[in-house]
C-alpha cells in the first residue's frame, strides 16, 4: 500500500469545512462521520472533529482531526487513517452573498505504521443561498503531504436555527473520493 496515495483524502477528512460569510459566524465547531473511499482500498468510516474560529476580520484559525478505518482488499487486514491538521485562513466578499476563501495549513498524517507531514492549501466560492439557513461551497484543494495531490470538492450546510446546523462535504480527489457528514455549533 502506498502512504502518499492516501494522504490527501485522510487530510480531506481533517478539514471539511471552509470559512461562512455574510451573516454566518466564521466560529464553529463540529463532529460527525467520514466515509474514504481510496484507490487500492476498501472503502472505510471513521469521524472527524473540525473547529474554527474568527480572530479578525476576515481572517480565522481552524483546526481539524480525523480517523478512518480502511481494508486492503482479499485480506484481512485492516488500516487505520489518521489526519490531525491545523492552519488560517482569510475570505474575501466577491458580492453580497458569495466570498472568495483560502485556506493554508500543517498536517500531519498516518496510514498505518507510516507518518508523513506537509502542507495543505485550498480556494473556494462560498455562497449564502438562503437568508441565515442554507450555504454552499465549491473549491480546489492541493494537499503536499508526501506525493502532492489535487482534488474539488463541494461542501453544504443547513443552519437549524443560529446555533446548530448539519454540515456535508463532497471530496473527489486523483486517488480516491471521501465524504463528510456532521453537525455544527456556531458560536
């Protein structure tokens, strides 16, 4: 098995989230479950825990880990994933209800006895499309944790009331797809 092949989608799982605009709160925190799917493995679930906080305008520190539990095929062996990443990031309004956001950090990841370390950076739109409930986001990712790798993904959240909301990410990436689904706490 290859570390480098799945490194990019355990760090996808470390960070499922971009920065909200407008009258959303850039200060979260929020857990739920991830689903790998990586190239030369069996698809796995594990969880994600991803926190992030406004320290200035327009800018926020987030932080994020992450644990998945993947088979390699016609054995019996299974193999953890696991992504611990932490960084910043700054948004700028594009129009009333979308914001350019980009994200720079660490990361740390392990697939089995294996531990590699790099860097992750990623663009995204994020639109408000409906008053205080409903956002969406589209971006590109490129994470350098052994073999750079590159990957879009789409992401959603659906805000309950203020507070508590249900958040999704879609990532599909050279070596592999990964998911996200989870409830937020904004602050």
């Amino acid at each position: 098995m290859s570390f480098y092949r799945y490194a990019l989608m355990a760090v996808f799982l470390a960070g499922s989230a971009t920065a909200s605009a407008n009258d959303l709160s850039y200060s979260y925190v929020e857990g739920g479950v991830n689903y790998l799917d990586p190239d030369g493995l069996d698809s796995g679930y594990g969880f994600g825990v991803n926190g992030q906080f406004a320290f200035a305008n327009r800018f926020f520190a987030w932080g994020a880990f992450s644990n998945a539990d993947v088979d390699i095929p016609n054995s019996n062996v299974e193999v953890d994933v696991q992504a611990f990443a932490i960084g910043a990031g700054y948004y700028h309004p594009v129009t009333d209800n979308t914001d350019f956001v980009g994200r720079l950090g660490l990361s740390d990841v392990e697939v089995g006895v294996a531990d590699d370390d790099g860097y992750v950076a990623s663009v995204a739109f994020r639109s408000q499309w409906t008053p205080d409930r409903a956002e969406a986001s589209v971006g590109v990712a490129y994470t350098d944790v052994g073999n750079g790798e590159a990957s879009i993904f789409v992401e959603g959240v659906y805000q309950f009331n203020t507070t508590v909301g249900l958040s999704s990410k879609l990532q599909f990436g050279e070596d592999g797809n990964a998911a996200f689904l989870g409830v937020r706490a904004s602050f």
